[in-house]
C-alpha cells in the first residue's frame, strides 16, 4: 500500500464566509450586532444565560440554510489523494456535510450541547454531549444530570481542550494548509510553529497577513479561489 503524505487543513471563519457565515472580527468586533465577551465569553454566560442560548439558537438557525462551499468541498476532496486531518477553529458543521472524514474542532460545535457543570477546561465524552442539530435550547432545558443545557461551544475566558491533539496531528504533517484565518486567534494561531522543519506551510487569505516565518507561502485570494489554485499547485509539485 501506497504511503499517503499526511496534510493539516487550519481553518477560520475565512472558509465559511463565502457559504453566507459571518466573522466574529468584522463590523468593528461586533458579531451579528452582538458584542463577542456578552454573547459568547464565559462570563457572558454566567450574566445572561437567556441571551447567550438565544444567540446559539440563532445562529444554528442561520447554519442550517448554509451550504458548504467551493473550498470546504476542495478541502474535503483531497482526501482522495492524501492523509487529510481538519483542524478548524469553526463552529459550524460545513466541512463534515462536504464530505471531510477527520475534523478536529477546536472552539466546539454548534449543533451540540452539554450539561453546565462549573468545569471549564475539560473534555466532555460522547455521551455527555447532546446533538441538538439546528433545533432551539431553552433557559429550563436540563441535561441528564439535571444541569442547564449550555452550548457546546469553548467561550472566550475557557481553555482548549483539544489543543494538544492539534499539535499532535501538525507534528505529523507532511504538509500545513491555512485557510481563512489571518493567525490572529490563540492557540490556533500557534500551531504551525509545531510542523516538523522542512514541512512547507501555505496560507489562503484574500488580506495581506503579517508572517514572521519565511517558510509560510501566501496564497492572497478568498478561499475559494484559493483552494483551486492550492490544488493546481499540489499537481504542478507533484506533491
């Protein structure tokens, strides 16, 4: 059996932008008229837990007539040819319903949630975590524990819980793809710093991003077009 070379996929709010999502970063830091540390901090949660399980209720909403994109499907496609692990800073179900296999979340996922337990920098199991799919959650909605239902979601204020398998699976890499996210956000912003040396790291931007490592290439395109041109490239190398 052919050896397939191992690729990290590092994806922001960039990917899903053209699919109609909006950016927390946009409009002045506002994020669908919502001040980010209100509707999606830890201690916006502890304030108003009615005006948090609304705004995830909306946005679930919207993500259901979402559609994945040109580039979540490009992502999803290279599959065919390599060892493809998605990383994404993303809490929409985009690259899954385009047929990626192996998505790694690190903020959590929207269509899920989980009971409020007071403990914040812990991985929750599989049956703990609820699949509420686009469907509304309620102020009064208990989980089996008899707890408040909250968002599956890790708020600003709480740790990553997953970020060591994320560096895990770029240690491995034998190629990083960035795609939609100008490296502003940690830890994620990190995790190239944690390819193996001589792993090429190429960056999909449609903005001029500030790179402090000569070995990042950017491809300056929305993500889209970049993806296509990302993929011609790949063939042009022979990689």
């Amino acid at each position: 059996m052919t050896h397939r070379k191992k690729i990290v996929v590092l994806t922001g709010a960039g990917v899903s932008v053209e699919s109609g999502l909006s950016t927390f970063r946009g409009q002045g830091g506002l994020w669908e008229g919502h001040d980010p540390q209100e509707v999606a901090s830890i201690e916006g949660w502890r304030r108003n837990r009615a005006l948090v399980l609304q705004f995830y209720n909306e946005r679930r909403a919207q993500l259901e007539h979402a559609r994945p994109n040109a580039a979540h499907l490009a992502i999803a496609a290279l599959e065919d040819r390599y060892d493809v692990t998605v990383v994404t800073q993303n809490v929409d179900n985009l690259h899954e319903r385009a047929g990626s296999t192996r998505v790694l979340h690190l903020h959590g996922e929207l269509t899920k949630v989980r009971p409020e337990d007071g403990i914040y920098d812990r991985t929750f199991s599989e049956e703990e975590v609820i699949d509420v799919g686009f469907g509304a959650v309620e102020p009064g909605d208990l989980a089996p524990n008899g707890s408040q239902l909250r968002p599956h979601i890790v708020f600003f204020g709480e740790a990553v819980p997953k970020i060591e398998r994320a560096i895990d699976c770029v240690q491995a890499a034998d190629l990083m793809l960035i795609v939609g996210t100008s490296l502003a956000v940690y830890p994620a912003a990190g995790l190239y710093r944690y390819a193996r040396a001589g792993v090429p790291v190429y960056l999909i931007d449609p903005e001029e991003v500030a790179l402090y490592d000569k070995r990042i290439v950017q491809i300056r395109d929305v993500a889209t077009r970049g993806m296509a041109r990302f993929t011609d490239m790949l063939r042009e190398k022979g990689f």
